[in-house]
C-alpha cells in the first residue's frame, strides 16, 4: 500500500473527487482527515472509516474561514502528530457569461476555490516545514489553462491554484516539501447533471478517448503523486482528460 500510515487531509471530501480521494487513500492504507461544509455528505463518508476498520476522521470546516481551517489543522496534529498530504479538492462553479456575472458570482468561486485552497496550505505548511516532508495537491482544471466559455471565475481560481503550486514547488522544495496541480477534463460527477444531454453528448465527441473520466481516475492520480513513487515530481501540472485538450 503506497499511502501506508501518511496522514493525508482532503478538502470537500463529501462527494464526486473528494469522496472517490478518500476511498482510493483508505485502500492505500493513508489516515484519511476528510472535510466537508455539508454534514449529510460526511456522513456517508464516516461508513467508508467504518468499513474494515478503516483510519479516518471527518471534519465539518469551512475552507473560507482560516480560523477554522487552522483549528482543524492543530487538532488533526494533536491527535496524529503530522501531516503528510494535503489535496485541495474543495470547489464551485457559479456560471455565468461575463457580461452577466455579478460580483457575488465571481467572489463565491474565488473565496472557495482560490483563498480556500490559499487558507488551507497556509495552516500546513509550517508542520511539513518542521519535519521537512511532504505533499501539496492542488485541484486545477483544464479550464484553468485554457479557458472556457461562461466561467470567468472557475477558470480564474482554477489558473490561480496552478500558479500557487508552481510558487510553493519553488518556496518549499528545499524543505522537502513537493507541490503539484492537478488539471481534469470532464469528469463524470454531480457537477455535470445541469448539463443538457446534448450538450454533454457533443462535448464527449470531441474527447479523443469518446468518454467522461471517472472520478476514481483522479483519486489515482492523487495517490501516486502523494506517493513516494512521485519523489521527484514537484511544481507538475498535469492533465487527465482523455485527450481533450488536443
């Protein structure tokens, strides 16, 4: 198991991604810290600790609010002494064409996806410092390289999150410390039901693989770069979306 016994925290843990990230690290034998805002998705995430005994705990937080997100941090520390692996995975999309995006609109998706991420390494980072190991995961998107039509913001906090893990490859290599993104493609998840079947369907025409992702694709791309096996991959943005940016 590549995870055996890494303490690993991962954001908006309570569905899609999230929840297929705590499932792929449990079965790689990670200490699992799961976080939601929503306490009904944590509860389905307590049955997968539950099942064959497995190591976890699960914590209602808010990525928006550093107060809390540094409450968490310490009392994950006290109860298990480190941190090994964070993966940024909490996220929202509020679309809207520019011309029609309000300022609500742009500040929600900027406030989770982007200072949520900002608040959560910021809590971590001084205990990998002290022990001079470990692994940051951001959640990018292909949008965040190349842009997408009526998402200004997603694409913005999703391009600010690469940005951040390219600065902290640099900052906090030297510590041992190792920073990734990681960029999906369309990824078969809740995030897509408000799309029309044809839409969707002429979006899957163009992925040269003819199919969405799975979300369990991306929790494997989490746990082999969380892995030691990624010892020297620090500072990557790397895309996992069947061709489609090609």
């Amino acid at each position: 198991m590549r995870l055996q016994g890494k303490v690993s925290i991962i954001t908006g843990a309570g569905r899609g991604i999230g929840h297929a990230t705590v499932k792929k690290f449990l079965a790689e034998g990670a200490i699992v810290v799961a976080c939601d805002i929503d306490s009904s998705l944590l509860d389905a995430v307590n049955v997968e600790f539950k099942s064959g005994g497995r190591n976890g705990v699960a914590y209602l937080v808010d990525v928006t609010d550093a107060a809390a997100v540094a409450k968490m941090i310490e009392s994950v520390i006290t109860q298990y002494g480190q941190i090994d692996v964070l993966v940024n995975n909490a996220g929202i999309v509020r679309d809207a064409r520019m011309i029609n995006m309000s300022e609500e609109l742009f500040d929600d998706v900027i406030n989770v996806n982007l200072k949520g991420t900002f608040n959560c390494a910021k809590a971590v980072f001084p205990h990998m410092m002290e022990r001079q190991t470990g692994v940051v995961l951001n959640a990018s998107s292909i949008v965040g390289i190349y842009g997408n039509f009526g998402q200004t913001n997603y694409a913005a906090s999703k391009f600010g999150v690469i940005g951040m893990a390219k600065t902290w490859a640099r900052e906090f290599g030297r510590f041992g410390i190792r920073s990734n993104a990681v960029c999906p493609g369309m990824i078969n998840t809740e995030i897509l039901k408000d799309i029309p079947e044809t839409v969707l369907s002429n979006i899957i025409s163009n992925i040269p693989m003819g199919r969405l992702g799975g979300a369990s694709e991306i929790a494997n791309t989490y746990a082999f770069l969380a892995s030691d096996e990624a010892s020297y991959i620090n500072g990557a943005v790397i895309e996992v979306d069947g061709g489609a940016t090609l």
